[in-house]
C-alpha cells in the first residue's frame, strides 16, 4: 500500500469565524501524532468485505431508486446551489438510510441503528472539554446496544437523546468539492473522533466519512494517530461507498471499533451494570464484574498509550482488583515484562495474569509487516493487577502522606535493584496502600509503562524529556531539550527519580493542606507546570540550592505540621548535591560522563538509605505528635472511584 507520511508536516487549518471551532481544533491536533495520507484505496476498498458480498451489493444496486446504473451515478442533485441549506442533507440520508435498510433489516426495523440528521444539532462534548464546546456533523448513526448510552447531562440543562456516547460515527457532508483542504476535514474528524473515544472507552477505533458532491474521503482514528484515504468517487464506485455504510452502521460492535470483552447491561437506554472477560494465567477465560460502569482512569487522547483502567469485583475470591488496558509501542518493553520481575517486591504494583497481544494498529489499518508506513505499531495489552487505594493525593493526614511516600520510595529502591528503572514518579503513578497495610505497602509505585532496563554494563537508556510531566521532570532532563547534539543527552538513572519524588512532596504541601483540603496552586507549582522547560529547570534550580529558603513558608506552617516540612527541607538538602554533580555534566569532557554516573549508580543503596532515614524520622515524629494527643487511627482507603479526566 503506497502511502505518504505528514507527521512532520504542520497541519495548517484556515481561520475560522467560529472561535469555538478553532478553540476545537487546537485542542485535538496535538494529539494526534503521525498522520498518514494514503495514496490509493486499497484501504477503504478492503474494509468490511465479510459484511456485504459484491453480488449483494449489485443486487441492492439493480433494485435500488437511488442509484442509475446506466448513469453510474447516486441520483443525487447534479446542482446544490439551488437547494435551501437544509435540503442539502436530505438527499444522503435518503441513500444512505436505504443501504442500512437492506442490509440490516431487522436492526433497521428496531432502530438500534439509525441515521440521523444533526448538521443543525448541538451534540454537547464531554465534561473534560470546556462547557461551550460542542459539534453538528451533518449526519451521525445512532446507535442502541451494550456499548451504548444517551448522553451524560450537565448541570442545568435539559436531558438530550443523542451524543456521543450513542453514536457509530459521524459523517461530514460539504457539497463542493473545491471549498474545504483536506486539513481542515482531517480537524473536523479528528474533534469527532476525539469525542466518540472519551464517550465510548471500550474504542479500539474510530472511522468517520467526509462527502462532497462527487467524492468521499475515509478517516481512520487508532492509539497510532491518523490516516486518511484520497477522495473517492462514490458514484464511480458505489461498491466501496455501500460496504463503508455497512460496516460503519453494523450491528456486531467489534465491527465498528468497539472491545466486545466489556459489556454493559442496559436499562432505559444507561448503563447499569457490566462485565469484563479476559485470560487468566492458564488461558482460560475469565470473567470479572465491573465495580462501576466507568473506568477508574482513561486518557483521553487519540494517539498514545490509551490507558484505560477498570475496578473489577472476582465473584469466586471475592477479591476487588484493577485492570489495566494500555496500547504499547511493539518496540518498548510490555510493562507485563517489568511487573513478571517484580512480583513479591514491596512497594511495587502485583500483577495476577495478563494478556499480551489482544491485536494491535498494524492489523486495524489492514497493513502487514512489509508496508513502509511511518506509523509507530501499538499493541493492545492488558494486565490485571491487585487493586490499592487511590492516587496519593487523596491521603487524609500528614503521617499517611509520609508513609505512603517512603514505602513507594522503597519500592522504587526494590525495582532497581532489579535492574528496572521507574522513569515517571508523579502523583498518578503513587497510590496509597489497602487498609491495614503493612510498613512497606502504605504506598504502592504502579504504572510501569516506561520503565527500561540497564544494560550489561548497568547503564539505563539517555534521558527523554517526552517521559512524564514536565511538573516533576529533574533539572537535567527538563535541560536537556536545549541539547542539539545527541551525543550531549546523558543516561536517565535512578536520582532523576528521586528527584521526582521532591517534587511529588512540593507539589501536595504547595496544593493542600495536612488533612488533605486542596488550595489554589502555588506559583511555585504553576512555573514548573507550564512554564518553557528551561524556565522550569531555572526554577527548580533556585528551589534545591537555597535550602534555607522556603517559599511561601507562612502559609505551609499554617497548614503542615513542622514534622513534614522538616522532611520536606532534609530532603532538599539532600539532594542538592548530586544534582550539582550531574549539572556539572554539561560542561565537563564527555568522557568522564560514565566514570561519575558509574559511581553515583554504586551508591545508590546509599541514597535509599539516606531518603528512607529522613522519612522514617518524620514519621517517628509524627507518631510522638499522635501519641500526645491521642489522635485517631490512619482511616482505611476505599476502593478508587471513576475520575472524568485524562491526568
């Protein structure tokens, strides 16, 4: 299949009168990473020939009202421009209601699918997205069955029958040829696309249709990014036109890009209930019942690992657990490979089965191995893992924060130890422990997605400062996006971790208080976040090197107890040199580079040790402090809940 690659190319979209359509746009063509622009439609031709045979298609088409043979022509107006703007519709949705009669009878007939005409219909977009955003594709299948349910309501307005969440896809109608770039299409698909995925998380795909007069362009949507066919006579060829309608309005859900393990129970049109069937570890299958019908955490966007994560409840042990869905590059490690090694540590995510290859992009884009595509190939990947607590931000006192922290450090230790290296410390990959937790489970490090492995000579991968939030990226590497020559990035090793984990404290003691109450973000916090990297590697400079500073310092002794701030300040202090030491990297001979991290990487035990003391003694102090006061009992952590944002 010939293709040309556009993921270096820019996609320039014209200006638009409408500010929420540009607000839109901006939003999505970011993630959509790699965009491939096919040259021929071997594509659109290869799709969904098991559903509709050519002989039955010509049949429809012999019998059809709304299609000349001897024209060779849909019997749509040769003219728009004396139609009204809203009649300009009608004449597809006639067409394209008529191949979903034939071939899908008695779905039809039940109005599980239905083609619907929206161009003057505001279909609202999800919470995640600003209240004022919201779309009208010309036309949308809608659609009733397992993965489907009518629209969430925000607050204040009235309930709606028709959203994404209860739509195949969208399909655009623009009736001259000549009016719209193909880059302003691809935005329009791609905010649609971008939407269907958030609204529906069991989306493996995505596939909407633009049509013109004469021609039609397909848009396929994976976790790879994007790819688009050149435009198509749908009149010249009425075969591909009639199989796309087919199978984008099918009612099989595997067939329009949906994850048939997971399935809801419906009840007036919501979900209600559902389960997920996977592998256990002797292949057998297994089914699993959902805790709630949301997912406990969803990116949200298009292209990228597509992390999706499920409490589930095992009726046989009675045992809740997490399963994680995640769409893996084929050539990074599998995070099953990490956490297979890390069984037994403390500290660290359990994994109880997996199921490697559910498919992957290559074989939803109908390539095979010999295709020079320049298109990253992910791999659709789950594991099940025990269930903890949630994110380390929902502690509840001071000593929970502190022990949470330490035992995560401590598992961080433990995988080194086996040669992995975490690489994204952040609020979202420390979880607290179950309730009643041993010293050493209090806070659990999860998410190994990134993770790597030293080589022979106990040397991690460089640095790569697309890993992780810039919030608590080190200093070197927040630095080394300046670095033009390659040869300059050094090894990421395991004090850029740690480094992370200062941050990760600076970040709760600047946002909330010590019984866990959030406050505005600190400047602090605001500078390292979306500051340029450079900017934030500055700030971040000041903040370790004066130890005797601490900004803000009145409002956090109003909120922490010394104990933690004297973690907080120790911590700091101890740091600071071995961040001096690796800024001493980018101006001395590259040839002393490995002999230094060589032997900063046999101290290592050392650090732990040293990082685990300040912690242990905060929590010493604040056991004192309980003790005096007869404070109550760290209270037991529940079960994580669904959260409607991608972190």
């Amino acid at each position: 299949m010939q293709t040309r690659s556009s993921s270096k190319r820019s996609i320039d979209t014209p200006a638009s009168p409408n500010r929420r359509i540009e607000d839109q746009k901006r939003l999505v063509l970011p993630e959509l990473g790699p965009v491939i622009e096919l040259e021929n439609h071997f594509f659109a031709r290869s799709l969904y020939r098991n559903l509709a045979s050519t002989s039955a298609i010509d049949s429809f088409l012999r019998t059809s009202r709304l299609y000349s043979i001897p024209e060779r022509r849909w019997k749509l107006p040769q003219n728009y421009s004396k139609l009204l703007d809203t009649n300009c519709y009608t004449p597809f949705l006639n067409i394209i209601s008529s191949i979903v009669r034939r071939f899908w009878g008695d779905v039809a007939r039940q109005r599980s699918r239905e083609i619907i005409d929206t161009h003057a219909t505001n279909l609202q977009h999800s919470p995640v997205d600003p209240p004022a955003h919201v779309s009208g594709p010309a036309l949308v299948i809608k659609a009733k069955g397992s993965s489907f349910q009518l629209p969430r309501t925000r607050k204040g307005e009235s309930p709606s029958k028709l959203g994404f969440s209860n739509i195949t896809t969208c399909v655009e109608i623009h009736i001259d040829d000549t009016a719209r770039p193909v880059s302003e299409q691809l935005a329009q698909a791609a905010i649609y696309a971008r939407q269907i995925f958030i609204e529906q998380p069991n989306r493996r795909f995505v596939r909407v249709l633009d049509i013109t007069g004469h021609h039609l362009r397909l848009f396929h949507f994976d976790r790879s990014g994007a790819l688009y066919t050149p435009p198509l006579d749908f009149h010249d060829d009425p075969r591909t036109f009639v199989r796309l309608i087919v199978g984008l309005s099918s009612p099989n859900e595997a067939d329009i890009g949906l994850d048939t393990s997971i399935r809801w129970k419906i009840d007036n049109e919501r979900k209600v209930r559902g389960t997920l069937t996977t592998r256990g570890t002797d292949n057998t299958e297994k089914v699993y019942h959902l805790v709630y019908v949301d997912p406990v955490f969803n990116r949200f966007d298009i292209q990228g690992r597509g992390t999706t994560c499920w409490v589930v409840w095992d009726p046989p042990s009675g045992e809740f657990l997490l399963i994680k869905n995640a769409w893996r590059l084929d050539s990074r490690t599998a995070e099953f490979v990490h956490l297979r090694e890390a069984s037994g540590l403390p500290g660290v995510a359990q994994m109880v089965s997996c199921e490697p290859d559910r498919g992957d992009t290559r074989a939803l884009r109908s390539l095979t191995q010999e295709d020079s595509v320049e298109f990253g190939n992910r791999v659709d990947t789950r594991v099940v893992m025990k269930c903890y607590g949630r994110s380390i931000v929902h502690f509840t006192s001071a000593k929970q924060l502190l022990c949470a922290l330490r035992d995560a450090i401590a598992g961080h230790r433990n995988l080194f130890k086996k040669g992995i290296l975490h690489r994204d410390v952040s609020i979202n990959n420390i979880v607290l422990g179950n309730s009643r937790a041993k010293p050493g489970e209090r806070g659990i490090l999860i998410d190994l997605d990134v993770a790597t492995r030293c080589n022979e000579a106990g040397v991690h991968p460089d640095l790569d400062w697309r890993i992780g939030a810039q919030i608590f990226q080190s200093i070197i590497l927040l630095y080394s996006t300046e670095f033009e020559d390659p040869d300059e990035v050094i090894p990421h090793d395991h004090l850029d971790d740690l480094e992370s984990f200062i941050y990760v404290l600076a970040y709760i003691i600047y946002h909330y208080d010590c019984h866990g109450v959030s406050y505005p973000p600190d400047k602090l916090l605001k500078i390292w976040d979306t500051s340029k990297p450079i900017r934030a590697a500055e700030s971040k400079e000041v903040f370790l090197v004066r130890t005797d500073f601490m900004p803000n310092l009145n409002a956090l002794i109003s909120r922490w107890p010394k104990a933690v701030l004297d973690v907080f300040s120790n911590f700091r202090r101890f740091l600071l040199p071995f961040w001096q030491t690796k800024l001493s990297f980018m101006s001395i001979d590259l040839e002393e580079v490995p002999k230094t991290l060589q032997r900063l990487a046999s101290d290592a035990d050392h650090h732990y040790d040293e990082i685990i003391r300040i912690f242990d003694e905060g929590i010493d102090s604040l056991e004192r402090m309980d003790t005096e006061a007869g404070s109550p009992k760290m209270p037991a952590e529940k079960v994580p809940s669904p959260v409607r944002s991608s972190p």
